[in-house]
C-alpha cells in the first residue's frame, strides 16, 4: 500500500513541495484532523483555494476511536486508506494532499514511524521533546537507515526542543547537522524552538530573527532550501504568521486553535438543540445524527481553515507547484 493515488503526495513529491513553499515565500497549513469529518473540512477549503494542504496525525489521533480504536498501526492504515481513497475521487485527483506523522513518541516510537515509511507517508517526523540530542540524532538516523535498507524514499522533518524557548543556532549544528552529515539528503523541514509554545500559552518570546537564522544556517548545512516547521503557531496573530513566512517558515502546525473551534461549536450546537433531542420531539432523529453536529461544526470551522490558509499565502499555490511537475 503506497501512497500513489490522485494527489496524496509521496516522499520525494512532497520534498518538491517543501521546497516549492520556502523559495516562494508561503507556508503550507499542517492542519492535526482528528477524524473523517475534520479531513473533508480541510480538504474542501484547500480545494476551493487552490492551496497545498498538510493533514497530520499525532499518537492521539491514530489510536483514537475514529481510527485505531487504541492500536496506532491499525489507526495509521485506516488513516491512510481514507485519505488514498479522497486522493482518487474526481475532485481531489489533481490536488496536492500531503500526509504527515507529528507527535509520534513512547516506547513504540520507531516501530510507528518505520511502519510509516514501509507505507510511504508523505513526509515523517517524530515527537523528541523527551529525548536527549543523542536520541534524538540515533531514531533520526535509523528512520534514514531503515528507508535505505528498503531502498524507499523518505522526507524527515526534525524538530529541538520546540517548547523551549528560542533553540541556539549551536543545537542546529549539533542535532540537524549530524542527521546530514552521517544520512544526507533526508532532512527537508528543520523545527527548532522559536519562541512559541504548543497549546494556547504565551508567545511573548516569538522570534522571527531566530527563525530566519536557523532556516539560513539549516539550508547552508545542506546544500539546498530547508523550510522551518512552526510548532504551537495557534497563539500567534496573523501579522506575526505572515513575518515567520517571510522568514523562512513552510510548514505551519495547527491543532490547539483547530481543536477549540470545532469542540466549541459541538456544544454551541448541543446546547442550542437541546429541547429537539428530546425522545419524544418531531425533530429529534435528524438532529441526534452525526451530520447534524458535523454540518454545524462545518460552518464554523472552514472560515478558520480558509483564514489561515490564506493567512499563509497558499492560496493559488496547488495548481503552480503542479505546473512545475510538469515541466
């Protein structure tokens, strides 16, 4: 099983795509969707934008009841399975959709991801916020090691310590340097700590500055474009969004603010049709039903979707960076 339908990205397609974002200045939205309705949101809204889009999966999707119910593996086969099958429908078939590991850590950390690449995931990377450096580089390295044994391409986003305030350029050599110099070519995105936190916490610290240095020393490491990854962005303002792009940001995560969106439109529309789920009520049975809820949360959620991806400047970027696999 590969990913080879319609527009869902494979490894060496979504690295054009990486560097496509950094050389022309926007950012792709790496939306966290935790089930099939959120997808099809995402998907829509890129579509209708003409923007590449990233949907991504953490530890908590993949065993969560929409998908693995508890068995990681299981959730990412019935993830990918889903989105291959969006991948081959009319509307998305020229489409670039990306899928993307994020979050992955615990004592199965390797065996998840090599699984991901034997399934040929669009792009990978891992959770190392309780690593040391040297765990850090040794999974890095055994993901590339493992891609090579199988002769499978793999695109790796490597992350420091991102909740950590803003990472010295010294761990960019220290930890994106060693992954490139003992397993070059496999690095595309380059995630250091910029001053942001993952949730809804303070980002008083955000650093554009570090940003640009990082992406500028993690490119001269490499001999190519390397785009930032922004984690934990859903605190930032729009203006502060279009500086980290400016920047050298190419992949930006979205989860907190996404998660909040649709939790509270679920109990806007709850509490607003309690008296129709009532058993006895003439409505209840068209209301009780998943769509009922999934339509509302819908309309509130795909303007933040569009929000940020326009926010990004990714709007009208899908259809060029098709162009230039063409040509």
């Amino acid at each position: 099983m590969a990913l080879s339908a319609g527009m869902l990205l494979s490894p060496a397609h979504t690295r054009q795509l990486y560097q496509h974002a950094v050389e022309n200045k926007y950012a792709i939205l790496a939306a966290n969707a935790d089930s099939p309705a959120a997808i099809n949101d995402c998907l829509q809204v890129a579509k209708e934008l003409d923007a590449p889009i990233i949907i991504e999966t953490s530890l908590w999707q993949l065993t969560g009841q929409s998908w693995g119910a508890g068995d990681p593996v299981l959730g990412m086969e019935l993830y990918i399975d889903f989105l291959l099958g969006k991948g081959e429908t009319e509307e998305y078939a020229e489409h670039p959709i990306v899928y993307h590991t994020d979050h992955i850590k615990g004592p199965f950390t390797l065996d998840i991801l090599q699984y991901a690449i034997d399934l040929e995931a669009s792009s990978v990377s891992l959770d190392s916020s309780e690593m040391s450096h040297e765990e850090n580089i040794d999974h890095m390295l055994q993901l590339c090691f493992h891609a090579s044994e199988l002769e499978l391409k793999v695109t790796l986003e490597m992350e420091a310590g991102v909740d950590d305030g803003v990472t010295e350029l010294e761990e960019t050599r220290e930890l994106f340097g060693a992954v490139e110099t003992l397993a070059p070519g496999y690095l595309a995105l380059w995630a250091p700590g910029v001053g942001t936190k993952h949730g809804l916490g303070d980002v008083a610290g955000f650093s554009t500055e570090a940003i640009q240095q990082h992406q500028e020393l993690a490119s001269e490491f490499a001999g190519r474009p390397i785009g930032i990854a922004l984690h934990g962005s859903s605190g930032l303002t729009n203006d502060q969004l279009q500086a980290a792009v400016q920047a050298g940001v190419a992949k930006v995560n979205w989860s907190s603010e996404s998660l909040l969106t649709r939790s509270h439109a679920a109990r806007d529309y709850y509490t607003e049709n309690a008296e129709k789920l009532e058993s006895g009520h003439a409505e209840f049975k068209v209301t009780a039903m998943d769509n009922g809820v999934q339509s509302y949360v819908s309309q509130k959620y795909q303007p933040k979707v569009k929000e940020r991806i326009e926010t990004l400047g990714g709007a009208g970027q899908a259809s060029k960076f098709i162009q230039t696999l063409l040509t």
